[in-house]
C-alpha cells in the first residue's frame, strides 16, 4: 500500500515561530513512517515558502529543520508548489498568519486537507475578545474583562478598568498566543504601560481581572464525536506564566493528570466540549481553565494549534488517555480527511 503524503508547513510570520520549529521538529520525528512520506515547508519572517526536507523514515537524531537563521532561498518556491494530490497538510503554525484563519484559507482554496479548525474557527478562537463574545453567549464562566481599542481614550478606559476591575490586570493583545504580548498591571501606570506593549501587536486589547487560580488545561479531538482528556495542571515556579516561563526557560512542570475534584473535573470536560462546539472547531483544541481556591471555574481561552513539541501539555494528556504521540497525529490526519470531504460535500 503506497504511503500517504503528509506535508508538514512551519515557521511563519509570527512572534510565536520559534515554537513553530519545536513542534514541527517534534512531530516529524513521531510520525509513523510506515504510513506517511513527509514533505517540508518553512515560512520565513518574511512570508516567504521554501522547500525544505524530506523522509521516507525516521531522521537521524542530528537532523534539524530550516530556521530564519539557515534558511536556503535559493530553495524558495511559490506558495501554490506545496499542492499535492491526497497529500494532506499539517500546519504547525501558531499565533497570528497560522493558527488565525489565514493559511486555513489558503488551503481551502488550494484544496488540500488540513489538520486543525477551519476559517472561521481558527479566527475565532484567535481574537480573544471574539471568544469572550462567543462563549458569555452559551453561558460558559469567563473572568470579567473590558475591552480597549486603538485610537480610543486611554485615560477613559483607565478610568473604566479601575471602576469594573481590581488589581493586579491582565492585559494581552486580542490575537496573539503563547503569552506574547501579555503583561501584568499592579497600578494604573503599570496599566497604562501594559497597554502600550500590547498595543505593539494588536490594534484590540483584552484587559482583563487577575485571579489567583490554578491554571489546568483540556485535550479535546474530534469532529461531530468530540472526546476529551482528564485535565492536567501547569505548576509554575514563577508568579506569571509568560513566553520565556514557558519556552525559553522552562520554569513548569505539568501534573497530569491534575489532581482536582470529580465535580470540578467533570464540569471542565463539558465546558471544554460546549466551547470547542459553539466556536466551531474540529480536529483538536487545548481549552484553559482558572481553578480558584473557592473551586470557581474560569474559562481562560481556546487554543485551535496547542504547543505540539513531544514535551507540550496537548500531546501529553492523550498519551495519559492511552493515546501514543504517534497515533495521535495518524487520528489528526484522519480527522483532517474526514473534514475534507465534509467541506466539499457542503458545496454541492
């Protein structure tokens, strides 16, 4: 039986495309060789697709991915070069032109499968604001927030964050993940600074309650049958959870599975299934949670394209669900497939 193809697209123009390589290193050396031939394309900073390696088998232990450092132009192609017929494409691609809706588009219109949410999904869940909107409308928790937007009174909104909020504030640019951009306020000129630095990566800024919690997390996979893991919790041995704490310095651990109330697990599972519903996703999700010490439950966000290194929390809580890393990507292909046709049916 001849291999399937599937092509594996990293990098991109994001803040987040450090992480981008570590998850697309990861799951190069985890597919299962015996099914797939692996295609790979690098997006540099600049947008631009190169034609990277390719395998048959497993890479050597040596063997590492193209970066913005070792990028080869000579090897650029055109965006449209990576079609393939029944190939099947792996975006392991995060935050904004990744995980945002943009390359969802671009293979839609390519016609290509794809791991993950679609179009509108993927924005969705991106633009933390829109998420807000979405998920107060079915009636899931949220921490109370306001909203700020470029061009408006900043003093106004200042004013409205101290009357609504109490410190310390969380403020993070609406469509930016792994923490980028994210800072926390102790006083209104710390807010006003916050502020400022978000706005170096969006136009639409969450300003949002601090809350003492635990932060545990939720796997979710699936299309119309959507299943979920037992929730697994980040113990940080730093007070805020920002993108050096998480990917450069390693200052986390993860206990999986979190060690909570059947009640309190319960009700995550379920809050996770009617996000992941009423965003529209398919494929996969990581769906963050506050846990408070009076047991209120918070819904943080809905991740469409987690961290995806061997080491990430969404591939660690399927393998304690009794799901390999590697049949984890053969389902999310599968998945991806399912979605194809489904999409292509609906046009008929």
């Amino acid at each position: 039986m001849p291999k399937q193809t599937l092509i594996l697209l990293y990098g991109g123009r994001s803040a987040e495309r450090q992480v981008s390589v570590l998850s697309a290193e990861s799951v190069m050396r985890a597919v299962d060789y015996n099914k797939f031939f692996v295609k790979t394309y690098f997006i540099t900073e600049s947008g631009d697709f190169i034609k990277t390696q390719e395998f048959s088998a497993l890479p050597g232990s040596s063997e590492k991915l193209m970066t913005n450092e070792t990028v080869v132009l000579a090897q650029k192609v055109e965006p449209s070069a990576i079609y393939q017929e029944d190939a099947v494409v792996f975006p392991v691609l995060h935050g904004p032109m990744g995980e945002d809706g943009s390359i969802q588009g671009f293979l839609e219109i390519l016609q290509l499968p794809y791991v993950g949410a679609n179009i509108l999904a993927s924005a969705a869940a991106m633009d933390k604001i829109t998420t807000k909107q979405i998920l107060e409308s079915v009636g899931i928790p949220l921490l109370p927030y306001i909203t700020y937007f470029e061009g408006e009174d900043l003093e106004k909104t200042l004013i409205q964050a101290e009357k609504k909020l109490s410190y310390p504030i969380f403020v993070k640019p609406a469509n930016m993940g792994s923490s980028v951009g994210i800072s926390r306020a102790d006083d209104t000129e710390e807010l006003r600074q916050a502020i400022q630095i978000a706005l170096k990566y969006d136009s639409r800024i969450l300003i949002e309650q601090g809350v003492v919690a635990r932060e545990i997390e939720v796997g979710i996979l699936g299309n119309r049958e959507v299943r979920t893991t037992l929730p697994g919790e980040v113990v940080k041995d730093v007070a805020f959870y920002d993108y050096e704490a998480k990917y450069i310095d390693n200052k986390i651990t993860m206990a999986i599975p979190a060690k909570l109330d059947e009640s309190a697990v319960q009700a995550m599972r379920a809050y996770a299934v009617k996000a992941f519903r009423a965003l529209g996703g398919c494929g996969l999700s990581r769906c963050d949670f506050f846990l408070t010490e009076d047991q209120q439950i918070f819904l943080n966000e809905l991740n469409t394209m987690p961290g995806f290194t061997q080491w990430s929390m969404y591939p660690l809580l399927w393998e304690n669900m009794g799901l390999s890393y590697t049949d984890l990507i053969s389902e999310l292909v599968r998945l991806a497939q399912e979605m194809f046709e489904k999409r292509e049916n609906h046009l008929f």
